[in-house]
C-alpha cells in the first residue's frame, strides 16, 4: 500500500496522471519462454530497472492469440474467465467441426473449406469491423447524430461486441456456444446479422453526412 | 531400426505441415499439388488390414477403419464413448488405433482353450486411457470371429439413471423393463445375423404368465422377439437368455464373448435407484443384475468374458483408486476371482505421434507452429482423453 | 419616437453619489500571469473531404466495402495520421520546451509567464 501511494505521489509530481500504479520508467515484462535466444547485451540493460509484475492472463502457449484473447475477455462475466474459456473453446469446436465435416464431404473441392476456427474468428471479426460510428452532437438545442471516424481498438470492440450481441439476442434453446459459431460462420462468409448491422451503421453515416462538419470533439 | 522409423516419422510430421501451410495459403486459390505427399503420408500412422485378427505388433499405433456395415452391427446400441461417436461422424470415417493392450487381449484370446472354464478378463486403468476403445477393437473381433457377443455398453446406466424402475414379481426386488428391453435390442442388432445361422433352440417352456408363453425349442430370436414386444418380461427374458446362452455354449453350439464396461457398478455399495420406502436400493436387488453376475462365473466353457472396472461407475467417495480389487471390493473380487489383469495405460510416445499425425490429417490440428506437439505431449501427459479434449480447439 | 431620459430627470431619480457606491476590487485588477489550454484544443474536425470520398464511393456501390479499398485506405490512413500528430503535439506540449518564437502554446506561455509575473 505504502508503495502504492509514494507511486501515486510520484505521478501526480510528474504532472501527469498515470492509470497504472506503476510509474513510466518500470519496463514490460517479458514474455517469452526462450531466454536463450536473447544476446547478453539486451539483457544487460535490464539490470536495473523495476520490471512490472507480469499479468496473470499472459500465456506463452503456441497457441496463444491475440483476438482470441480479446475475445475471451468480452465473454467474460463476472470475472468467471474459466466458464468463458470454456464456452469460447466450445464455440471454435463447433465451428470447426461443421467446416471439417463439411470438408470431409466434400472431396472434389477440399482445398476451398477453411477447417481454421480461429482463422474464421479472425475473419469473422475482421469483416464485421465498422468504419465509422456516429456520436449525438447537440447544436441550438437539437441533438445531430454526427459520423465520425474511429480507431482502429474500437472498431474491433465494437465488431466483437455486435458479434456477442448477436448470439445473446438469438432463441434462447440453444446454448451460448452454438449461437455465437453460428454467427461467427455467417459473419466470415459476409452475411448474417452482424454484418447487416455494420451495413446499417454505414448507411446511416450516409445519411447523416451533411452533419459532418458539426463535429467537435 | 527404430532410430530410422523415428527419423521417418518427424520426416512425415514436416510434410504434413508443409501441406497444411500450403492449404493455408491456398484457401481460396484452385487445386494445389499436394496430393501425392497426403498419400504417402498415409501409409505411416494407417494400415489397410481390418480384421482385427490379423493385427500384430507390427501394426501398433497405427490406425485400422472399422466398415461401415459392421460398425452399424456392432456398435449402433452403443459402445463406443459419445465424444468418440462425434469424432467418427466428423471425419467420416470409424478409426481404431491399435493399441498394446488390444492386441494383447487378442493374443490371449486367440491361444485360449476354449473347453476350459471361461476366462475373465478384467481391463483397468485411469479415467480416459482408452479401456472402452480396447474393448471395442475385441469386440470387432468377436463379431467378425462368430462369436454370440453379449456386450453391455456401460453397466452404470442401470444403476445411475434408469428410465424406470418397477417392483418385479420377486419379493424385494426391482425390474428395469425399458433397460433391459434396450438391451435385448442391442443384443439382437449385434447378433441377428448369427442367430439365424446357427438356429439355437430354447431347452425348456417359459411360461411367462397364464396366456404367454415360450415353448420348449423355439429360436433364440423368437424368445428375444417376446421380450422386446412385452416389455413387462423383458427382464425375465434376459434372465432365460442368458441361461440358454451359458447352456448352449457348453454344449458347443455356439461362443459366447461377454463384454461389460464398466463391471464394479455391479458391487457398488449403493445405486441410485430409491424402493417404496424410499431407500436406496443396492445392486443386488436390481434384477438385471442377476444374469450378468450369472454369465461372468466360471461354470461354464466356449467362451470369453471381458470385464471393465472404471472409476466412472463409482459415485462419489468411491474413486480413489483404479485397481479392481478396489473398485469391485471384497464381493466382486471374490466373484471373478481368477482373472487375468490387462492395465490399459496412456499413450505411448509412438502413439501419440501416431495420432497428431491422424489429427493433422483429418485437419482436425490447424495451427502447428513450432514445438506444438511437446506443447500438447506435456498439457495431456499423453492422456488419450486429455488430447482429445485440448485439440478439440485447436 | 424614443425621448431622451435627461428631459425628465427632474421629474425622474436623482442620479447616484458615487460616494454611496464605494468602489470594491472583486477580481484584480490586472491580468493573471497564466493562460488557460482551452483554445489550444482547436477544431477537431479532420479528414471531411475523405469522409465525403468514401460515402460517394459507398453509395455507387451499395455499401459493398470490397469495392472501396482505395477510400477506404485513404480515409483511415488520413484519420491516422490526424491522430498522430495530435499525439505528438500533446507529447510535445507535456514536454514544456521553451522555444524562441511567435507561435508558442499554453505550457510554454505559462513558462514564460511565470518567469516575468505582473508586479503587484
């Protein structure tokens, strides 16, 4: 605790206000698992300086991925990250278990079936990423919808939350698992519900464009 | 020759690999040419004989199809583990590996004198290391070798959730009709082609109330025929099945193989079946019990009895260890006493390189970068169960 | 028409003795010797012409993106851009360099300012 606060006092002196407790100079923590492979000299430098802790979601299994990462967290509720893991597990057998049997037979045209649920997922993620969004201006009392452009981060966010949203707001039968392989396979085709939503934002962007130059902040 | 077929393996490991980045990359573009590198990658973790009797320990870790006809014989009222079942639809097609304890089984089996007293087999081993699967490949022998297959898929059903229970006409007793109709069912579809062949006949009249009967010399399949449609005897008529079954066999008419996964649920201490007063009823008062206790004694010739003892037929409080003289207790051990032990063990390192290399094949493994496969060996310390469930993602 | 208020002073309120109304310094009188950041943020809006590109290129083709890479790229690349250099100014106005110069921002007025305070 005592550390915490003379950390704190130490940003808030350096006139900025950090949001880790840890102060600028502490380096990242590696995450690698072959230290071997890195010269002596990199690892002299390290010497002495404060290392932050390392997170407890750092992984360096080979079959670590970052939007799978991403991913996971969304799901995440309630800080129950094992039942997330499990159904996003779940989600990617079943996706891959449609694409293989699809596959299977299939046999003159095998090398077109992407059996790669994760590459799916990616693609998936990627097809459904919007463009723009529009944020509520107010001018002379009246509240523009205004099309601004947005990162690079939220437009990923926003892509995984549609796609999380959309296996929610499904028939509540089925479980979690399938509804989500279900519109993750229509969103890396470039159909399904998520990508009608991204087209509609789009198109609302549109329409909304003569507002444009009220954009403020 | 080791060091060589090693060497050979990582070699078809790369190549594997290399198909699978060119699938990769080339998901979208036309034919690529890597058919003939998938074909001779084939011929190291498969092998073309499918007849479980010819397999030696030349074929070890490799993987033999089960024909579709016989696997719909054989293992349509099940035997095979569910998640095993989804895998098989898959990959469209029914895989077996040939594992050591197998083949030793079938060794045993095949040098067997069969005019001695049966011979009980009782395959251990941890959760998950493939005792069903062993049995399953045996099994495939015995439809194959004209054996009348007695195979109860897993006993702990009955005892765990049956689908009724009712007061049977014994005294203290409970009937599981839709159960043991079930498996007269699975009985029939596993061996309706051997019974007509062989035309066994009843020995004695079964009377089963003032107006149904079962003569004196009708088939086998006439008296299972009965129980099916009567579901009220179907008990009664397992019961006389099996009598008929032990009789005729020892007067060499016909052989018998009994398969029962999951054996020890028969000396549970407990079931979950509740009586009229509302007590936990033991396994003993089940009359379903009766007949399979009946058929693993040693009182009788032609025939094998294969036994399994899981940890997963326990309940609670009972899964300490996975040895039989645990698991079975004092009862059941003393019931099959002489019995020849087969440890089912996890993989052997052949075995689970043989098997990444089926999951590459099927595509079922789609990232494989470097060093995925110690990655995998340490994760499931080559547990068959533990693979199945990491690679499921993967 | 408006009447001057002087025509009906005499019937009217005398006006106020400024000695009745004593004087009171509720703000200093004089300027303080910071600046506020506020005008610095400037206008946000950036990148209109490519949004306009983009939304033409969109509409002929029925909001299919496959066909609009090009906009597309230009667009995000130009809000990139734009970014970026919004983060340099602010890494550079964190930093506080006092440079010679007409064209100095609120950090480095307050620096200056700070060095030469209004005397009391």
């Amino acid at each position: 605790m005592a550390v915490f606060y003379s950390n704190a006092l130490r940003c808030s002196i350096n006139g900025y206000r950090s949001m880790s407790m840890f102060p600028k100079h502490y380096a990242e923590p590696i995450k690698r698992k072959d230290m071997e492979e890195f010269n002596k000299s990199e690892l002299t430098k390290f010497y002495h300086i404060p290392i932050k802790p390392a997170l407890n979601s750092y992984s360096d299994t080979v079959f670590n991925d970052e939007i799978k990462g991403k991913m996971l967290n969304y799901i995440t509720k309630n800080g129950n990250k094992n039942l997330a893991r499990g159904l996003l597990s779940r989600t990617l057998e079943i996706i891959k278990r449609a694409q293989t049997e699809r596959m299977h037979l299939s046999p003159d045209d095998k090398q077109k079936v992407n059996t790669n649920a994760e590459k799916i997922l990616i693609d998936a993620v990627e097809n459904s990423r919007p463009l723009l969004q529009l944020t509520s201006i107010k001018r002379g009392g009246v509240n523009y919808q205004v099309p601004v452009p947005i990162t690079k981060k939220r437009s990923y966010f926003l892509s995984m939350k549609w796609l999380l949203d959309a296996a929610f707001e499904k028939d509540n039968k089925v479980g979690l698992p399938e509804r989500l392989a279900w519109e993750i396979l229509d969103a890396a085709h470039g159909q399904g519900r998520v990508i009608k939503r991204k087209d509609d934002l789009h198109k609302q962007c549109e329409s909304n464009r003569a507002y444009a130059h009220y954009r403020w902040s | 020759m080791k060091m060589f077929r090693k060497h050979f393996g990582n070699l078809s490991r790369v190549s594997t690999q290399l198909q699978r980045n060119v699938l990769q990359l080339s998901t979208n573009a036309e034919a690529s040419p890597v058919e003939g590198t998938a074909a001779a990658s084939v011929n190291e973790f498969r092998t073309a004989v499918a007849n479980p009797g010819e397999h030696s320990a030349l074929h070890v870790a490799k993987f033999y199809t089960i024909p579709v006809e016989q696997k719909k014989q054989i293992f349509t009222g099940g035997g095979l583990p569910k998640q095993y079942e989804q895998q098989i639809k898959t990959f469209t097609e029914s895989c077996l590996m040939v594992r050591s304890p197998a083949l030793e089984l079938l060794h045993y089996i095949k040098n067997a004198d069969l005019t001695k007293p049966v011979v009980r087999y009782v395959l251990y081993g941890d959760n998950g290391v493939g005792k069903t699967l062993t049995m399953a490949h045996v099994l495939h022998y015995g439809a194959i070798n004209d054996f009348l297959l007695v195979h109860v898929p897993w006993a702990p059903n009955w005892m765990k959730r049956p689908k009724e229970a009712s007061n049977a006409t014994q005294e203290g007793m409970l009937d599981l009709p839709f159960d043991a109709a079930a498996w007269l069912v699975h009985f029939k579809t596993q061996n309706a082609k051997l019974l007509q062949q062989l035309q066994l006949k009843t020995s004695k009249e079964y009377v089963w109330s003032k107006r149904e009967s079962t003569p004196a010399g009708s088939t086998l399949i006439e008296l299972v025929e009965h129980g099916i449609s009567r579901i009220k005897y179907a008990t009664e008529t397992t019961v006389a099945l099996i009598s008929e079954l032990k009789q005729l066999s020892t007067a060499g008419q016909c052989k018998v193989m009994v398969a029962i996964d999951g054996f020890n649920a028969f000396f549970h201490p407990e079931t979950r079946i509740f009586s009229d007063n509302k007590q936990r009823v033991t396994p003993d008062r089940i009359t379903l019990t009766q007949p399979f206790l009946d058929i693993t004694s040693y009182d009788w010739t032609n025939g094998v009895c294969i036994l399994s003892v899981d940890k997963l037929a326990m309940t609670e409080g009972y899964m300490d260890s996975y040895m039989p003289r645990y698991l079975l207790g004092t009862a059941g051990f003393e019931h099959i006493d002489p019995f020849v032990p087969v440890h089912v063990d996890n993989y052997t390192d052949k075995e689970f390189h043989s098997y990444i290399n089926y999951y590459l094949d099927r595509h079922w493994i789609n990232k494989t970068p470097k060093g995925f496969e110690e990655q995998l060996k340490f994760m499931s310390n080559k547990n068959p169960y533990t693979l199945m469930q990491l690679v499921k993602s993967l | 028409m408006r009447v001057p208020g002087a025509l009906y002073a005499a019937r009217g309120r005398k006006p106020q003795n400024e000695k009745d109304v004593p004087f009171q310094e509720i703000l200093p009188l004089r300027l303080k010797n910071t600046v506020s950041g506020k005008a610095d943020s400037g206008s946000d809006v950036a990148c209109l012409q490519e949004m306009g590109v983009l939304f033409a290129c969109m509409k002929d083709n029925e909001f299919v993106e496959k066909y609009c890479d090009k906009e597309i790229q230009k667009f995000q690349n130009c809000f990139k851009c734009y970014m970026d250099r919004k983060f340099e100014a602010k890494k550079t106005i964190n930093q506080g360099v006092v440079q010679p110069g007409n064209n100095l921002n609120y950090k480095q007025l307050n620096k200056y300012m700070r060095r030469f305070p209004n005397p009391l």
